[in-house]
C-alpha cells in the first residue's frame, strides 16, 4: 500500500506499469526514462501484478524458481564440500610431513 508521503500518486505507479506491459520494456529502463529507481519500478510491478491477479514476472518469462533454489542449494553444498577437501588434503600434507620426522629417527 501506497504512503501518504509517498512522491507518486497512485496514478502515476498505475499509468508506468501499463506502460510496463504493454510496451514490453524492462522495469530497469523505464525506471531510467523516468528518473526512478528501478527498485521501486518493480515493486509497484509486484503490486500492480498481484492487484490484478496477473502471473509474476518469473511466472511469465517461464522461469522455474525451485529450479533456482535447487541450484543454490547445489552450490552451497559445493562449496563446503570443496572447504572439506582443502582441509583434508592439508591434513595429507601433514600427516606425510609427520612420516618423514619419524622414519628419520629410527
């Protein structure tokens, strides 16, 4: 919901994001035409969309967001895996190192 303080009447949000849709131009380069940022372009397109029952963006472009999340998800393990192997193969090193004192004592 719009604020009383807000700069933009509810009007103005309205008209840019029929602009939005009809034209086919992203939220980024009207915002940019505008003088808005484009931050606040997308949530009015947030908005607007969900007022009028209309697919989000994601929905629209056929984007599979749990794709996405699997994705990150992947990536995260990943990642900690690759710290896990780093860590184990530094213990290789010194574990080897450790082998060389102790066979040259004998």
């Amino acid at each position: 919901m719009p604020s009383n303080n807000s700069k933009y009447n509810t009007e103005f949000r309205e008209r840019t994001c029929k602009h939005i849709l009809e034209s086919g131009k992203s939220a980024t380069s009207v915002g940019e035409e505008l003088g808005v940022d484009k931050n606040t372009i997308c949530s009015w397109m947030r908005q607007y969309r969900r007022r009028n029952k209309l697919p989000s963006f994601a929905e629209s472009k056929g984007i599979n967001l749990s794709h996405t999340r699997e994705a990150k998800v992947v990536n995260a393990q990943n990642k900690i895996d690759k710290k896990r192997i780093a860590e184990l193969e530094e213990e290789i090193e010194i574990l080897k190192k450790a082998l060389r004192i102790f066979m040259q004592a004998s």
